[in-house]
C-alpha cells in the first residue's frame, strides 16, 4: 500500500533540556527508499521510534504529529496510535537477536498483531522464501536461540512486511552483519519494497551501504536535519566535516 | 525427569540435618513433657518416662526415632496418649493446606495484579505503593484483630473465628495473605516495569501488541524465573504468619497445635511438625525449580542451526 | 528506566516526617520509660480506663497507663531489634567477607552452606528453641539474631567478591599496604553502604518478629512488656477496651511502616539498588559498583 506520509514539529526530549531531534519537517517519498544517515548520537534511533509511534514506551517527552494518509498522530500518545502501530508501521529493532523473546516460537511471534490469518498465510510463504528462511511449519517449532542474528535480522525483516503496512522503518538493519550478508539484505531490502510499494526508512551509519538503497538521503547530525537529497550526497566529502575517516574508505557502491 | 530425581536426592540432607537439629533442640530443652505436671512422684515420674523411653541416653532415642520414622510413625503425642502424634499432626495439616493455599491465592491475585497496574500505568504507582507498603508492615497479629473488630464485630459480615464453612476462611486468608500480597505487588512491580523496557518488549510494541498482550506474551515470560525464585520465600512468610493466623482465628490447623505443644514438651509432635513444615518447603523449592526447567525451552533444545 | 541520581533534593516534608517519626520514636523509647513510669492507677480494682483525664491513651487492663506501658514496650522490642540485627551484621559480614576472600572451594561451600540453611523453616525452629528454652531476652535476640545472618552473609560475600577483581584493590597492595589495610580502607566502606541499607531493611523484619513471639506469648514474661505482649493484650480485650489494641498496634504498624520508607529512602540516596537477588551499589553514572546478586 502506498500512501503519504509526513513528520511535522517534532521535538522529542530525554533527560536534558535539549532536544534529541528537532525536525519541522520530514515528507519522506512514498514507496522508494528513504535513508536516514548520521553519526553516533544525531538522533537517527530515535527519529525511527518517532515514526513507528514508541516513543511512550522509551520514556521521551515528544511534541510532533505523525501524518499518515488521513491520520494525524500525536507523537506522544500510545493511544492514538492504537491500530496504526503495527498494522501502518512496522518496525525492524536494531537488535536481531533481541527482537523475540528467546523463550516462545518464533513463527507466533512473527505474526503477532496480525488479525487476518488466511491473507497473511500466502504471503508469508512468499516472503520466507525471499528472505531465505526455513518453511512456516519448521518456523513455527523453533525458538528464536536456535537461529543465527543474520537469520533472526530476516526474519524480523518479513515480521515487518506483513500484513500490508504503508511504513517500514528499519534501524541499522546492517549493523550486525557482515558485507556479504549486508549486501543481501539490501538487495531483499530493495526487492520487497518495490513489491509491495512500501515507503521504507532505513536508518543507518553505514554511508557506503546506504548509499547502495537509498533512493533518497536524509543526513542528520546533532538531532537536527542537516542535509536532504540524492544519494550522490552521502558521497561527497567536502559536505561534511565530522566524518573524515568514513570517506576515506568510501568507495561507490555496485548499482542493485 | 531426570532433573526430579536430582533435585530430590540433593534435598535429603537438608531433611536429615532439620530433623536432627529438631531432635537435638527439642531434647536439649531444659524440662520434660511430664515435669510440669502437678505434684507427681518421682517414682511415678520416672516409671512414665521409662514407659515411653525418654530414660534412654539420647543416642539410643535417636535411632529409635529414626527407626519409628521410617515405619511411619512419629509415636503416640504425648499429650493424648490415646492418639497418635501423625494422626494429630495430619487432621490438623487439612484446615492449614486449605487456609494455605486461600492466602496464597490472594496474595498472588493482589501481588500480580497491583504490580501490573503500577507497572502498566506509572502514575498510578504512587499510590498502589503507598498501600502495598501498609499491608506489608502491619503484622499479622495487628491486621487480623481489627479485621475481625471491622468485619465480624461491627458489621457482622462474617463470622469472627473458628472454623466450618467457606465464610469460615474469608478474614483468616485475607489476614494471612494481604501482608505477602503486599510484598509481591513491590517486587513484580519492579520487576515487571524492568521486563517492559527490554528490547524485546518494544519490538513486541512495536507489533503492535496491546499493554495487557506485552505483559502476557513477552513481559511476563521473561519475569517468571524471578517470579519462581520468589516462591519459595513466600511460601515461607505464609507459614510463619499461619502460626499466629490460626491461634487468632482459632483455625485447628497445625500451626496452633505446633505453639502448644512445644510449651507442652509434646516431642513427637513437636519435631512431626517441623517435619511436616520443611517438607513442605523443599517440596515448593523443587516444584519452583522444576517449573523453571520446564518453562525455558533453551535448557531442553540442544541443538542449534 | 531506573531513577538512580546520587541526587539529594535536600529534605522533603515526608522525608522530615519520617525522621521525626523514627529518631524521636527510638528517643522517646530509650528515655521515656524512666520519665513515665507505669504504676498502677491505684484504687482497689485495677481497671482498663478509656483515654481521657490523666492517661493520654488510656490504661491496661491492669490498670497502667498505655502510654507508660507503650513506651516500655517499644524499648523491649527495640532493643531486642537493635541487638539482634547487629548480632546478624556482625557474624554476616564475617562469614560472607571470609567466604568472599577465600579459595573459590571454601567460598562455594560456605554459601551453600547458606543456601541450605536458607530452605530450612526458620521461624519455627526459632518458635521452637525460645518455647522449649523459656522467655528471656538474651534468648531472643540470639535466636532471631541467628536467622538474621544469613541473607547478609550473601550482600557481604558477593560485595567482597566483587571488589576483589578491582584494580584499584591491587594498586593498593603494590603501593606496599598489607591485605589488613587494604581491608580496612577500601573494602569495608564500600560494603557500608548494602550492608547499612540492609540492616534498615533487616530492623523492622526483625521487630516484628520479636512482636510476633511476644504475642504468641513466647517472648519477653510480664511484668516486662513488649509491644507484642501489649497488643495480646488488645487482641484479647478487643470488644471491651478497643483502645489497647489500637494504641498498640496501631503505634507499631506507624513504626514499621515509618523505618520500611525510611529505609527505602536511604537506599535511593545512598545508591543502593535492590537487584534479584541481593543489593548493588551502582554509581551516579548507573554502572555497578558494589555487590552483585549471585544467581
């Protein structure tokens, strides 16, 4: 499902006075890719939990709205969210390996919060079989010790295309990878999002990966936009001082 | 199964050392069950003392006791010769298991239930802790008078003691389980509010997974090792406070028996109960432990992809 | 999500009323029996007297003054406390500092030792020892000083054991101090803080376990009070003198109440969490410091 989405006033807070990210205004291009880079700190996490709607849960005080089609969502409010969260947004942790708990089945967590069974049933076996993941009824055995973080990475990737959602966001999807993999995943990455017409977030540290899959780049630093566009920028040194060392190694990535 | 029969084996010497410590103190005790009789002869004295074989060194008692142990049986009591001290110790365990498990019941109720409100909705923590707080530090013996001034007395809702009906039970679990309740509700509080923050729980949020659904499914799950390790603690403060419960409520469990006979020097009884007690609690300890291999699949599945 | 902060936002108005309550009930305890002495009310039938002319709380049922009788009951029990949970301090620090610097055999044997201890019914061995062995405080305070010990030998040993592996511990012993010193000026000050937290905690638990036997008439024998005997006294005048047991124990559930918050406070401030198992002391950027809960 494809369908605009916009992050107006956002203002999230932690502890300090300071604000961890502070965006006017984000209108990420419905079903392409959204990159979302930065160093360590700038606010790029938490600008994913903005959008996936848990920033009640991670203990921030927020201002901002959330514009989902016809919904307004206050940034704040676990309540309004209630029906979105999940079923509009899904969210891949940055964690694999702490994206399920270790002690219950894998396959049921998966599909927790999804309503239509027989819809998802399909598609599951589709997307299982893109990311390269055993079949339902092995999945629907096995604990979430059992897999490795690659495989626990992909699994909370199809987690995260079902049933329909407009929003994907994905924090660091490649953090714990190596390139190999990393590049995998991007190319699966790439591949259902163009199926399913999804505008996907892909938060990241990794500018050599993300300008691989980014049809568009948001660079931020210190919780504030600093620079938008294509990915070409994420490639070019004389932009941005904080990073010498990352462009040193910076080489242009193989198109997809 | 295996894990059982482990378990099992290693709580024997923890049996052997309490009835032997049992034996040695009751038998250390200064006086006899026949000493404070009214103006006995010493003759008589020594013949009844002969009769049940109190007159022997320790050692010999000991085996003998052991011996009589592994029969089944505890010896006649001796404040009612003509009944044996298992029979007396067993009558009195029904109303005490039932009395038990009712405080239990509410206390795990209240426990789980305060602690995943204040967990859920922090604001309303405050004020849940203020109350857990009271019912924990107000003894037993204070709680159960007024809430038989309030309830049996005043109101004349229920009934003030003793025992004989399910109304019987209301105000003695509600005496015995509050304060416990009240301890719970602060631990699952904390412990719970911990779980909710992992990683795993907002994933699951992130699912979109209701408040009640997260605790259920995931918070829940990941609490319950600590969960069953407070079981046995518990289990414990419930038998304490079921002395004190049943001699207020004049409840004819065990715990009553236990004070009396102890100022009676009624050995057999005496040590039956303690016993019967520390049973008990190695048999909670197991079933916690157990529950705890059960519940977590990482400690059957070998195997890894 | 833990609010930690070595913060310290002075003195709150419920933090002042909580010291008040504790210091001044453990003055008024201490002093108060030699300024209020409980003698009879006089006259030919001692009788229980509701508050009013004279006696603030009322009398007994023997005719003495509550308030006299409360205040002489409180010492008993506090003192019994007191002593019992330094007696518990004591032979815990010892025997969980002596674990936690041995050989990693000993120190496994002597905390199983504990554990095993642990999973016995204490209390009723306790009820057991001061039915069997008469009423006298000396007793009593042994015997719940006993049960005491045990989970304090655990915060001790784990403490120890931690700050055995710090490096400013070997510094130290480089530097040329011998392990007594290293013992003194390093480990024991970072121990106070659990080890105090706890006995706070310890303290009231153990009052009221000196009530509890008081009560069930295996405490303290009259003519001396505890609160214990005085609330049985309640217990049993409770539809014709409701104020005894009122007074009573309405004065000893204040009083736990009052060190159980007290207590927690002083943890907070002190930076003492209270963990699984045991307590950790964590420092004010939340990383740990001190003992650790052992499984």
């Amino acid at each position: 499902m494809t369908a605009g989405m916009k992050l107006t006033d956002v203002r999230v807070y932690y502890s300090s006075s300071e604000p961890v990210l502070d965006l006017p205004i984000l209108e990420p291009e419905p079903g392409k890719i959204t990159v979302i880079a930065g160093p360590t700190g700038s606010g790029k996490s938490t600008l994913g939990h903005a959008v996936a709607g848990l920033l009640p849960f991670m203990g921030a005080r927020a201002v901002g709205t959330l514009h989902l089609g016809e919904h307004a969502l206050p940034l704040d409010s676990a309540k309004k969210w209630r029906g979105i969260c999940g079923k509009l947004v899904r969210w891949i942790p940055q964690e694999p390996a702490r994206a399920f708990t270790a002690t219950r089945p894998l396959l049921g967590q998966m599909l927790e919060g999804i309503d239509d069974d027989l819809k998802v049933n399909e598609q599951l076996v589709t997307l299982l079989e893109v990311a390269g993941l055993p079949d339902p009824p092995e999945l629907s055995r096995s604990y979430p010790f059992e897999f490795s973080g690659g495989m626990l990475q992909r699994a909370a990737l199809v987690s995260a295309f079902l049933p329909d959602p407009m929003i994907v966001v994905a924090d660091e999807p490649t953090a714990h990878l190596d390139p190999p993999r990393s590049l995998d995943l991007a190319r699966t990455v790439t591949r259902l999002v163009r199926q399913a017409s999804v505008t996907l977030l892909w938060i990241t540290h990794d500018l050599r990966m993300a300008s691989a899959v980014a049809d568009h780049v948001v660079f931020l630093s210190e919780g504030r936009i600093e620079a938008e566009g294509e990915p070409g920028l994420l490639l070019d040194p004389s932009r941005y001082e904080p990073l010498p060392i990352v462009y040193a190694s910076a080489r242009l990535a193989q198109p997809l | 199964m295996k894990l059982l029969r482990r378990r099992l084996l290693a709580s024997l010497p923890t049996l052997f050392a309490v009835i032997t410590i049992t034996f040695i103190i009751v038998r250390a005790a200064p006086g006899g069950p026949f000493r404070d009789e009214k103006a006995v002869p010493e003759a008589v004295r020594a013949n009844i003392e002969a009769r049940y074989g109190l007159d022997e060194p320790l050692a010999v008692q000991y085996v003998k006791f052991w011996r009589n142990l592994l029969t089944g049986s505890l010896g006649p009591s001796f404040q009612h010769p003509e009944r044996s001290a298992l029979g007396v110790l067993v009558g009195g365990a029904v109303p005490s298991l039932i009395l038990g498990v009712a405080a239990a019941l509410v206390a795990l109720l209240l426990g789980l239930g305060g602690g995943t409100l204040a967990a859920l909705r922090p604001r309303t923590s405050p004020p849940v802790s203020a109350v857990a707080l009271i019912a924990l530090a107000i003894p037993v013996f204070v709680l159960g008078p007024l809430l038989i001034r309030l309830f049996a007395l005043e109101l004349g809702w229920l009934p003030a003691a003793l025992w004989g009906s399910p109304r019987h039970l209301v105000l003695p679990a509600l005496t015995l389980g509050l304060p416990v309740g009240g301890a719970l509700v602060r631990f699952w509080r904390t412990v719970l509010t911990e779980s909710l923050d992992a990683p795993e729980c907002i994933a699951a949020r992130a699912r979109g997974l209701t408040d009640l659904e997260v605790v259920r499914l995931h918070a829940a799950p990941r609490s319950l090792p600590l969960l069953l390790n407070y079981m046995a603690p518990m289990i414990a403060a419930l038998v304490t406070g079921s002395v004190v419960v049943e001699k207020i409520f004049a409840v004819p469990g065990m715990g009553r028996y236990f004070v009396d006979s102890a100022l009676a020097r009624d050995y057999p009884i005496v040590i039956g109960a303690t016993l019967i007690y520390a049973v008990a609690l190695l048999v909670v300890h197991t079933m916690a432990d157990l529950a705890h291999a059960r519940l977590d699949p990482r400690l059957h599945r070998e195997h890894n992809r | 999500m833990s609010p930690s902060g070595a913060g310290s936002s002075g003195i709150t108005p419920l933090n002042a009323l909580l010291l008040i309550i504790v210091i001044g009930g453990a003055v008024a305890a201490v002093f108060g029996p030699q300024l209020l002495p409980s003698q009879l009310a006089g006259g030919i039938e001692p009788l229980a007297l509701p508050p009013g002319a004279g006696h603030l709380l009322g009398t007994d049922s023997l005719g003495r003054d509550m308030l006299a009788r409360l205040l002489e009951g409180m010492r008993t029990t506090l003192f019994v406390g007191l002593a019992a949970t330094l007696l518990a301090l004591v032979i815990g620090t010892l025997y969980g500092a002596a674990a936690g610097l041995a050989g990693p055999r000993a120190d496994e044997t002597m905390m199983r030792g504990v554990d095993v201890a642990l999973a016995l019914p204490f209390m009723i061995l306790v009820i057991l020892l001061v039915s069997l062995f008469g009423r006298s405080m000396l007793l009593l305070f042994i015997a719940l000083g006993l049960v005491a010990w045990l989970p304090l030998a655990r915060v001790a040993r784990a403490g120890v054991h931690n700050l055995r592996e710090e490096p400013y511990l070997e510094a130290a012993r480089m530097m040329g101090g011998s392990r007594g010193y290293v013992l003194r000026a390093h480990l024991f000050p970072q121990l106070g803080a659990p080890l105090a937290v706890y006995a706070t905690w310890m303290l009231p638990v153990v009052m009221m376990q000196e009530a509890f036997l008081s009560f069930l008439g295996l405490g303290v024998a009259p003519p001396r009070a505890s609160w214990g005997t005085l609330i049985a006294d309640g217990v049993a005048r409770i539809e014709t003198a409701p104020w005894i047991l009122l007074s009573a124990g309405g004065s000893l559930a204040l009083w736990l109440i009052a060190l159980h918050l007290a207590g927690e406070r002083l943890a907070r401030r002190l930076n003492v969490h209270r963990t699984t198992g045991a307590l950790e002391r964590t420092t004010a950027a939340g990383e740990p410091d001190g003992g650790e809960a052992t499984a």
